[in-house]
C-alpha cells in the first residue's frame, strides 16, 4: 500500500510541474523505472538495497591505487581475476586462502573435462 501510494502522489504531483524542470524529470524517471524500483516488493528473493553488490566492489574501490602497480594490461587482468575469485568465494561462504591453496594443489593433475567441480560454489575442500 505504501508503494501504491507513493506512486499516485508522484502522479499527481507530475501534474502540477513544468515538463521541463528538474523535479518533473527526476518523477518522470521514477513513474518510468516503477517495476524495477518495486520489484522486490513483488519477489520475496529480491532485496530492497544492493549492499551485496556495494560490498563486493568495495575491496576494488579501496585498492585503486595499488592497480597501479600491476606492471602491464596482463598483469592487471590477471589481478582482477584473482579478486574476482576472492570474491565469489566469500559470496559463497568459502574462505578464499584455503579455496586458493587447495585448488593450487590440484589443478595441474586435474582433469580438464572436471574443472567445472573446482569452482567456488562447487568444490569440495579437503577437512583438515
């Protein structure tokens, strides 16, 4: 109800504003996006926020500075690829120093038509 609500004020406000201000667009781009805004009222999986997203960029924010020293283009590539594995580990619950160290171990004598079992959300780590 309360999204309901909001949706027919912004409607009604809309018709008291010149198409031309900043208040009418930004209303416009609100009415526009409405699914998408409201979404997770409809879909009990969806979240209301993107703090997960947030929080998974947050360690490539932080680090700006140090991509700097990659050495090449290469280098790069290969360090966001390694954060990108660090984190789909932590977004899957596996610790990432232990997923790296195990699949370091295994992975030359691992059979290429399984290498689908080694992923983050796949693999089953040796108890220690």
């Amino acid at each position: 109800p309360l999204l309901k609500s909001l949706e027919s004020w912004l409607r009604e406000k809309m018709k008291t504003l010149s198409r031309h201000s900043e208040l009418a667009k930004a209303f416009a781009y609100a009415l526009n996006q409405w699914p998408a805004l409201t979404y997770y009222a409809d879909d009990g999986w969806a979240e209301a926020d993107n703090n997960i997203a947030e929080n998974a960029l947050r360690m490539v924010s932080l680090g700006r500075k140090n991509y700097l020293f990659f050495g090449s283009d290469h280098g790069g590539e290969r360090g966001a690829l390694l954060y990108s594995l660090i984190g789909t580990c932590k977004l899957n619950g596996v610790e990432p120093e232990s997923y790296l160290r195990y699949v370091l171990d295994v992975i030359a004598d691992w059979p290429i038509n399984r290498v689908g079992e080694l992923l983050p959300w796949r693999v089953a780590l040796p108890t220690e």
